[in-house]
C-alpha cells in the first residue's frame, strides 16, 4: 500500500535561518506532489506543484522553493525565513492520470521566531 | 483562477440532527470535486468525490454529497450526524491535476 511521510512534525527556526522539509512517497511510482500551506480558519493555499524529477511549478512567488530530486521525494526549502512563513504545511500526493484525490502527509508546524 | 466558496465558516448541530455544507465553485469548465475531512488531531482525508455519471455521490460514513452543475454547487449532506462527525471539512475542485480548496467548515457537534 501506499505511505507519505513528511518531517519534521513541528518545528521553530529563527528568522533569517535556513528550512528544508521533506517529504516521502512508498509504494508507487511518478506520482504527482504538492506542497500545501494551511492557515488558521483558511483553506488550504497550493505553494508547489511537481509532475515528475526536477520539474517544480510554483503557484504563489514567496520566500520558500522546492525540489524533487529523486521520484518519490519532495522537498520544500527556504534560504532564509521571514515571520510571515510560519504555517502549517501539508505535503500530498495523487496518482498521475485517471481521477484521483488527494493523499495528505501528516503535516508539519513551522514556527519561524 | 478557479475559486471555491464554502459559505459556513462554523456549524454547530446536536447529535441526530441533520447536516448540509454549502461549496460553489467558480470554474466554468470539466471539473472534479471533493469533499476532505480533518478529524481533530488526524490527516486530512478524502470523504468522497465526483467526476462523472450520477451527480449524487456517497462516500464514507455516511456522508453524501450533489453535483448541481447550473449552480456550480457541491453541497455536502448528511442525515443524521453523531458527535464522532466533529471535524473540519474542506471542498475542494480539481482541474489540470491541481485542487484549489475552500476555506472549510468547522462543525461541532453536541452530545
């Protein structure tokens, strides 16, 4: 069966430091990814999208990047954090083709201090 | 941009009561719906989906939800929700593989 890992589950950085979080796919091949931010009382805020290695489509220009260098491997990045990337971010997968949902990870609390 | 439009920020109901979350979407074109619930302290998770033939779909636990396409509406219903119910639910539209999701609803629901 399928899994999604994501790390770490929470998490406080100083402004102006470095992020790298990461997210895992088992138990299946080329799936489509995405980087999600949730705030509070809002829906969810699509940041980044991938259909494949090395190919990022970025939804909303900001501080943070991404980058999938392996098939099953997501990865959300900053250089250096604002205060205004503190969130909730989900990363998910869904199967390429076909009509399928979302499968979420089970997120990560970024507080940036 | 598509948009999606959950009109009820907060619900709250008492067991047995029946339930209906409003969602409208803005796309005009072929879409795929879904509607997500996020059990306090859990994953997000896919309650039940539309793409195509019957416009009433079922999914898990009871949940049930109409494609209406003139009102560009995909309500959410249920007939008799139970405490174990209280959650957030999200709306979601897909297109070109992407899903662009409502703000959510947040029903509470009272023994």
């Amino acid at each position: 069966s399928q899994t999604i890992h994501q790390w770490p589950a929470t998490l406080v950085q100083p402004v102006g430091s470095p992020l790298s979080l990461e997210c895992t796919v088992e138990g299946t091949s080329n799936p489509n990814l995405y980087w999600y931010r949730q705030a509070a009382g809002r829906g969810l805020q699509l940041l980044f999208y991938s259909v494949g290695i090395g190919q990022i489509s970025s939804e909303v220009p900001q501080n943070l990047s991404a980058s999938r260098p392996q098939d099953r491997q997501f990865i959300l990045s900053s250089k250096k954090l604002l205060l205004s990337d503190s969130g909730f971010y989900l990363c998910a997968w869904r199967q390429t083709g076909g009509n399928y949902g979302y499968t979420f990870g089970s997120g990560t609390r970024l507080t940036v201090v | 941009a598509q948009s999606v439009s959950q009109h009820n920020h907060h619900v709250i109901l008492s067991e047995a009561a029946s339930l209906e979350l409003g969602c409208n979407y803005s796309y005009g074109g072929t879409v795929n719906l879904f509607w997500y619930v996020q059990y306090p302290g859990q994953h997000l998770q896919l309650l039940l989906k539309y793409f195509s033939g019957d416009p009433l779909v079922k999914g898990i636990k009871g949940f049930e939800a109409e494609f209406i396409k003139s009102k560009f509406s995909f309500n959410l219903r249920k007939p008799s929700v139970q405490w174990s119910d209280t959650a957030e639910y999200f709306c979601a539209v897909t297109n070109a593989g992407k899903s662009t999701f409502g703000d959510g609803t947040t029903l509470t629901v009272k023994p």
